[in-house]
C-alpha cells in the first residue's frame, strides 16, 4: 500500500506540474537522502522521503460499516479502517553550476503550489490500491511539531540543514476482508405483521 503511496504522489507531482517548469522535468525519487545518496544525484531531484508512520487516533471510529452484496439482497458488518497518518519531507536537490539553491527554491515553490492546488489527490492520480482507497484523502502540509527535531534529522544523515516541506496522508487501512457476497448474511427488506397477532397482545 506505501509503495503504490509513493507512485500516486510521483504522478500527481509530474502531472500537475506547470508545464515547461523544473518540476516538470526533475527527478521524483523516495530515497533516504543521506550523503551517500547525495554523491549519486546526476540531475534535479525532488526527494519525497517517508519518515514516519502512525495512527490517526482522532480520525478513530468504532461504529461498524455496513458492505452490501452487488444485489443489495445481503450485507456484512465490517470494523471501520484504521486510518494511517504518512509523514513525506519533501526536499529539492540541485546539481547545477550557477545558483543551486535558486534552482531548488525554485522547484521547491513548484511542489509546494501543485500541493496546495489539490488538496484531495485526484482519481487520476491514484495508483494500483490506492485507486479503491475510501474517500476523502485528507492531508495537511507543515503539521505541528514536524519540523522540531529537523536540525537533529539532518545531522544524523550528515547533511547541512535545507528546507523541506512536510506532506502528510492519511490512508485507509482495511481490518477485516472484504467477504465474498455469498458469504454476507440475507437482509431482511420487509417485515409482515399478523393481525390476528396484534389482538392476541396484553
């Protein structure tokens, strides 16, 4: 599911990007960017790293979720899906010769306008799973304390500090199975009630 994750964001970066723009043509990779990884950038690279993974715990329900068959004649109970909370940092790497940090400032803006221009993530755009993921999608940019313990994070990769936006999705993660329809139990559509029945009540 995090891997199809990953390429759904890929193509909603390289499809909405302005066309003729540097994010247009750059590199989207969701490596970790430590300073090994850095030696082997060879062209402009926007780097979506994944570091962290959680439970939303206020987006939590317990009511169950009815799934009806393709007839509409039966229905299972299903748990509600957990919903999953994945942190991107996403950064922008340059290896040109004249103004580096200008061309990053550059794409970085470009990733971060396509970001807020969709704040769902389009059918389009979905990948492999994430095409039959629940909606909505919903995602925040910069969520509280992300950026915290950033100069610590960058130091433990042995790389100087940069700026990054912090992108985060929330998933749907299924508990149960979906049941086959044979398997769901008959719904009950309509309930006869006997006269003679009622007249036989205290």
């Amino acid at each position: 599911m995090i891997k199809d994750l990953d390429a759904t964001i890929a193509a909603m970066l390289k499809n909405r990007a302005p066309v003729g723009s540097e994010l247009a043509g750059a590199d989207i990779k969701f490596d970790l960017p430590d300073s090994k990884w850095r030696q082997k950038v060879n062209k402009l690279t926007v780097d979506c790293y994944l570091y962290d993974v959680r439970e939303n715990l206020e987006l939590r329900r317990e009511e169950p979720i009815l799934r009806r068959s393709l007839d509409g004649l039966r229905a299972a109970r299903l748990r509600q899906p957990m919903r999953i909370d994945c942190a991107y940092s996403i950064t922008a790497w340059s290896v040109s010769q004249t103004d580096p940090v200008l061309e990053e400032h550059r794409v970085l803006s470009q990733a971060l306008l396509v970001l807020l221009q969709n704040r769902r993530i389009l059918q389009g755009d979905l990948q492999g799973t994430m095409v039959k993921q629940p909606p909505p999608y919903p995602w925040v940019i910069a969520a509280p304390d992300a950026s915290k313990n950033m100069p610590d994070f960058w130091k433990a990769l042995d790389q100087e500090l940069r700026p990054s936006l912090n992108y985060v999705v929330t998933l749907a993660m299924w508990l149960d199975p979906a049941p086959a329809d044979a398997a769901m139990t008959p719904v009950v559509s309509a309930v006869t009630v006997n006269a003679a029945n009622l007249d036989e009540q205290p």
